[in-house]
C-alpha cells in the first residue's frame, strides 16, 4: 500500500471513530472555543439540552440552556483551564430540581490547536444521578440510624448513652479554656412517679414523662441539651453559663413544671420534679465528681420536701 493510500485509510478511521463517539458515546462530549461557544458536540450532549442534532448547538453557550448562576460558574472554570493549561477533574454538577434533579460527573480540558495554542476547552460528562441518588440515601439512613441511636422513643430527648458522650466532649472543651467560662449540670427526676404509676397505670406515666419532656425542651435555651437518662430521670447540660445563672434557669424550669397541670384520665394533676445543679470546674475535670454533687443535690431536694432544686 503506498504511503498516500495509508494516509488515507487513517483519515477515514479517524472520521469513522469520530462519528462513532458522536453518535453512540454514553457520556457528554462537547468542545467550546474561547468564548466558550459550542463548536461541536456529541448527540448525547444534544439530547441533555433538549436538541435534536449536535450541530444546532453549534455558537450557542450555556447561557442558552442552563440557569445564570450555573452558566457562569462554568465559563469560570473554563477561564481558569485556558489561563493555565491544567485540567479540572471529577466536577459533580448538580442540575434541575426535587424528582427531576441530575447529578453529572464532569472533567474540563484545554483545547489546542495545530500549533500548541489553546483556543478553547473541551470537556466529557457522565450521569450518576443514580450512583448519587443512592449515596445519598444511604446517607440519610446513616443519619437516621445515627439519632435513632442517641434519642430516647418515649421522650424524644436525647438517652443516657448519648448524655456521657456528650458530657465528656464538654469536660474536654470546657477544661482546655482560658477565657473562666463552664458549664452547669442539672440532673432531675419525677416526684411521686411510682404514685402516679399506681393510680393511673403506666400508659399515663409515660405521658407525664413526655409532658416533662416538652416542659425541658420549652424552658431551656437553645445552646442547652435535655436527656432523659433512666426511667423517671432527667439531666440538662446548660452551657456557657455561671452558677448564678444556672440556678435561674433551674429554678424556672422547677416552677413552670409544678405550674403545668397535667391532664391524666381526664383529671388534671400536679406533677412536680426535684432537681440538683453542679457547675463544672476546669481545675477538677473528673466527670465523677461532677455526677455525684449533682446526684447529692438533688437527694438534698428529696429529703427537704421535693418541688425545688439544690445546689
């Protein structure tokens, strides 16, 4: 074969598997001058904006097809690629919205000409709306399961394995600082409960206890974290807070929770907590320490009449 019939056997395997990728690639194909105007496109390219035949997207840009905000954020990244001459690799794209949101996978290149000069950028997507759609709900099970694992079902407040998590985390945080600032433990349990377990049955017991609940939550600030830390137990980490301060919002939750009546078949009973405070000290950091004044505390407030807080 001689040397022009070679060159030309080349010249048709290289239209041949041009026009192959154009019309059978999977993924996206588009090349873009440095106006970042299309200049030639793959038909899945074509298909993604909603056009029948490549060649109609031939002078038009992203701004013809893509929210502002997206458009520039390409012409962006292609700005950088022709400044620099370095690709930008596995770019997720996120594009349309709720059910119909896609998720893509894409890389941007330069593009040069004959002369090593770059006079465009072309670029190759995949869709992994699937892939992502399924990472993300593996995310949210993980979430979900996460929380299922540090919440209580009865109280909906945060259980007693997750509350010595998070008290050590404090300890640690709060022990480290300069600035003389701590935080206050306040632990609590339901007067009477056994009483009211007798008399109402254990259906109402468990509403009195999500009654103490909501109560918690409704009396504390938001930066607080309330537990429900055993059967009729409550604990309450308040934090970036001094004594003084603590025991008001102690107080507080005390008396609001006394002046709550709580509706028991069809009766509306009183129910009372009592409640021990202890201020975390940086110079002590034993957690151990801090559990038992607390728990001292609130036997304190049982031995002297129930209804209030020690501390």
């Amino acid at each position: 074969m001689s040397d022009n019939n070679i060159w030309e056997a080349m010249k048709i395997n290289d239209m041949l598997v041009i026009d192959t990728i154009r019309k059978y690639g999977r993924d996206t194909i588009y090349f873009k001058d440095k106006d970042s105007k299309f200049i030639w496109n793959n038909y899945m390219h074509a298909n993604q904006l909603g056009v029948i035949k490549p060649d109609e997207l031939i002078g038009k840009s992203d701004k013809d097809f893509f929210p502002p905000e997206f458009a520039e954020k390409a012409r962006q990244i292609e700005l950088e690629i022709m400044r620099t001459g370095k690709p930008v690799l596995n770019i997720e794209e996120e594009l349309g919205e709720d059910e119909n949101v896609r998720y893509y996978s894409a890389s941007k290149y330069p593009l040069y000409d004959m002369n090593n000069e770059i006079v465009g950028t072309w670029g190759i997507s995949r869709d992994i709306t699937e892939e992502k759609k399924l990472e993300l709900e593996l995310e949210r099970s993980y979430h979900k399961m996460e929380r299922l694992a540090r919440v209580d079902d009865l109280s909906g407040l945060y259980n007693r394995r997750y509350f010595y998590e998070l008290l050590e985390k404090y300890a640690s945080l709060y022990e480290k600082r300069t600035d003389g600032s701590t935080f206050a433990l306040l632990v609590a349990d339901v007067d009477d409960i056994t009483h009211i377990n007798d008399q109402y049955g254990q259906q109402n017991g468990d509403i009195v206890l999500r009654s103490i609940a909501e109560l918690c939550m409704a009396n504390v600030r938001t930066e607080d974290t309330c537990f429900r830390t055993g059967g009729d137990e409550f604990a309450i980490v308040l934090l970036d807070t001094d004594k003084v301060s603590a025991i008001g919002i102690a107080k507080k939750l005390v008396e609001q929770i006394a002046n709550e009546p709580i509706v028991l078949d069809g009766k509306r009973e009183k129910v009372t907590i009592s409640a021990g405070l202890a201020v975390f000290d940086p110079s002590n950091p034993d957690l151990t320490d801090l559990l038992s004044k607390a728990e001292r505390k609130l036997n304190k407030s049982k031995r002297e009449g129930k209804n209030k807080v020690s501390f």
